[in-house]
C-alpha cells in the first residue's frame, strides 16, 4: 500500500523546523521514478498552466512598467526583491522554541543585511551620487564625508552586529545561535552578493541588465512549453519534471531570442546609455560603436530566397549570443542547485507568494547566476580596459576633496602654460 505523504519520512520533533503553509509541502509522490513527474503525465497541468501563466503576466506586466520608469526604480525593485529572498531564507531554519527563548535575536538577521546593502551599494553607485550632488556645495560635502568613511562606517555596524551576537549567546542554545549565525553570513555571500551585480550592470545601460534577465525569463517559459507538449526523457534527478526535450528546445528558442532581442533593445537609448547619476530624466548620449548598425551583403544564393540583399546587425548582437548561450546552458543549473537544496529541507518551493510559482527566490535562482555572468562578461569584454579622461575625472571627483580638487586645477594649468612655454 502506499504511504501518505506524511508517513513518507519520519516525523520531526515538535519545533524542529517551521512548519510550511500547504504549497510549500513535499508533493505525495517524492520517492517515484521520474516518469511519474513529467507534465506530460501530469492530471492537472492544464489548471497549473493557467494559474502559472496568469501569474506570469502579472509578473511581466509590472517589470515592463519598472523598465520605463527608469534605473532608480529597478534598483528599488532588486532591494525589494533581495528583502523578499532574505525573508524566504531566513525563515527556512528557524525553530519556534528557540526563537521565543531568544527575543529580539531575528533582528540581528535583519541589522547583518542592512549593513551589506550599505556597503554593497554605497561603493557601486558613490559616485553616480556623487554627480548627484556636485550643485549643492553643503551636499557635496557631506556625500564626500560618507563616501571617505564608508568603509568604516560599514565596518563598525558590522562589529557592532558581532558584538550583539557574543552578548546574546545562552546556555543550551550555542549550537542553534552559532548556525543561524553561518545561515546569516551564506545568504549575504550566495544570494545577495550575487543580485547586487545586476545593480552594477543597470547603471552601465538598462540594456546588460534587462537582457540577461529576460532571456532567463524566456529560457524558463521555454523549458515549461516544450517540457509540457513534448517532455519524454527526464534530465536530472534533482528536478524530476525537467526534461531533455525542454532543455534542448529552450536552449535553441532562448540563442534565438537573444540575437533578436538584442537588436531590439538596443535601438533605444533609454536601454543604452549608461547613467551617471542618481536622477531620474531621459538620457541621451552617444550609443557608441555596439550599438551602431553594420551591413552585411547576403550572398547570392541565399539572397534569391528572400526580398531583401543586404541584412543590418548591431554589433552587441554578437555578445548576446554569449548571454543566451550561458543562459540556455549554464544558468539552469541554478534552479537544479535550488532544487537539491529545496530537497535536502524537504520543502516543495521556498515560499507561496506568487501563485504557480512559489516564492520570490523559486524565480531568483537562474537569475542570480546570470548577473554575476553579465557583469564579469561586461567588465571584461565590453568595457574598455585603457585609462579615460571619464575615468580621471570620476576618480577625482570621488576621492578628493574641493579643496583639493581647486589645487590639481591650479597644477595642472601651471603644468600646460609650462608646456606650451617649452613648446614655443
């Protein structure tokens, strides 16, 4: 006879783990062959598909909206998503008893995380704040103030958090306090260390930062389709209903997509131009050589088969066929990792706040993956690596102070008038 899912393992002591709202629990057929999980086999795939994609557009919906309203913004909805994860994650090891044993100790969860957004984004985006302020002289000051001591602003709150934790250490609860202390520090380092380069790859044009994440988006609905009308042969055992038809088939539409959407994306300067400050206007600017068309001639046998001769391509084209490639291929094993940890705690999804979905981090995982890829690949194959006069005049701008800055203006126009003395 088959066991009920809750005779499936062995039940765990009263307060051991939180107990998870229904969504969130281990489906009745955890211990089956993968066959059994397939979608293709699945009773209520239709009814799932409809709450899932109603979810999804929804989801869509609101992220194009962010998009328009500029960078400000979708740095504000990564925050908000970041606290969302926190939550999710911070939940997963608590333990009732404990926790009424230890008031006020979830606020030190809480005091560890704000610090890092502190650091994290303050060395990001100084210097967008920076030209921010340069118009008022008293707020230029006092960003140059934080930016100067930042490090050790941040250091102390750090320390102070430490501290916190040594004075609240109790007899019988060391190994529960010391654990929770490891759980704090790896979700700062795997999850929100990894989200906050999408920050970094907003400013430098919303484009590095939209289409990366939107070919996670495209490559996750492609996996779910083909997965869904053709998926036959399982792919890994850490996620049973992933298969290779939905793998291959995602991959091929995902390399697509990026090519197509990278010209799309990138005739527009609001996704383009990168941003130097904190305001929240239109941009304009140069869209530099990436983004200006090139024509190449079809040669004569393929042209016959189609109206037209030449073809235009942006050369940024080339560098999304990188991104798509690593999204179809690399990235999903962000959500196999995610699924094995979900496994190892006996949990179906990390939360239920969207519907279909799960929670904030069953959505986050690929793309947490694929930031960090963005921002490396941007920084080492995008952006050039010789010294500017831009990045002169930033460095200047973020490590002296005015004062300082009126001596290398009055140096440096002694050193020209020196030279074109010599010179004449």
């Amino acid at each position: 006879m088959q066991k009920d899912s809750g005779s499936s393992a062995p039940a765990a002591p009263t307060g051991r783990l939180r107990r998870r709202k229904g969504s969130n629990e281990v489906p009745l057929d955890v211990g089956k062959a993968n066959g059994g999980h397939l979608l293709v086999n699945d009773q209520n795939k239709y009814r799932s598909m409809w709450i899932r994609a109603h979810s999804s557009i929804w989801m869509i919906g609101g992220f194009v909206l962010v998009i328009y309203l500029g960078h400000l913004y979708i740095w504000a909805m990564i925050v908000v998503i970041q606290i969302f994860m926190a939550r999710e994650l911070f939940s997963l090891l608590r333990k009732a008893h404990e926790d009424r044993q230890l008031p006020g100790f979830r606020l030190l969860n809480w005091h560890f995380f704000f610090t890092a957004v502190l650091f994290v984004y303050g060395r990001i985006l100084s210097q967008r704040l920076v030209n921010t302020v340069t118009s008022d002289k008293f707020l230029y000051q006092l960003v140059g103030r934080f930016i100067k001591y930042h490090m050790v602003t941040c250091y102390f709150l750090y320390i102070a958090g430490f501290m916190w934790f040594i004075l609240t250490l109790k007899k019988k609860m060391y190994k529960y306090q010391f654990g929770q202390y490891a759980w704090t520090h790896m979700i700062l380092i795997v999850v929100f260390t990894q989200s906050s380069f999408t920050v970094a790859n907003i400013f430098e044009g919303i484009f590095w930062f939209l289409l990366p994440a939107s070919l996670i988006v495209i490559n996750d609905i492609a996996a779910y389709i083909f997965g869904f009308f053709f998926g036959k042969t399982p792919l890994i055992k850490l996620s049973p209903k992933k298969t290779w038809e939905g793998f291959i088939g995602a991959s091929v539409a995902t390399i697509i997509s990026a090519f197509v959407l990278a010209n799309i994306m990138g005739r527009f300067q609001w996704l383009t131009c990168p941003r130097k400050d904190l305001s929240t206007g239109w941009l304009h600017c140069d869209p530099g050589p990436l983004f200006k068309p090139e024509y190449f001639t079809l040669p004569g046998w393929i042209a016959q088969w189609f109206p037209w001769k030449e073809i235009e391509i942006l050369p940024v084209q080339w560098h999304a066929l990188c991104l798509g490639l690593f999204a179809s291929i690399i990235a999903p094993f962000g959500g196999f990792f995610a699924s094995g940890f979900k496994r190892a705690f006996k949990i179906k999804d990390f939360g239920d706040s969207i519907p279909g979905h799960g929670g904030i981090t069953d959505r986050m995982d690929c793309q947490m993956v694929m930031a960090v890829f963005a921002y490396i690949y941007h920084q080492s194959f995008v952006t050039p690596q010789s010294v500017s006069v831009e990045m002169i005049v930033d460095q200047i701008l973020m490590n002296l102070t005015f004062e300082e800055q009126q001596a290398l203006y009055t140096k440096l126009a002694q050193i020209i008038r020196e030279n074109q003395f010599g010179l004449s």
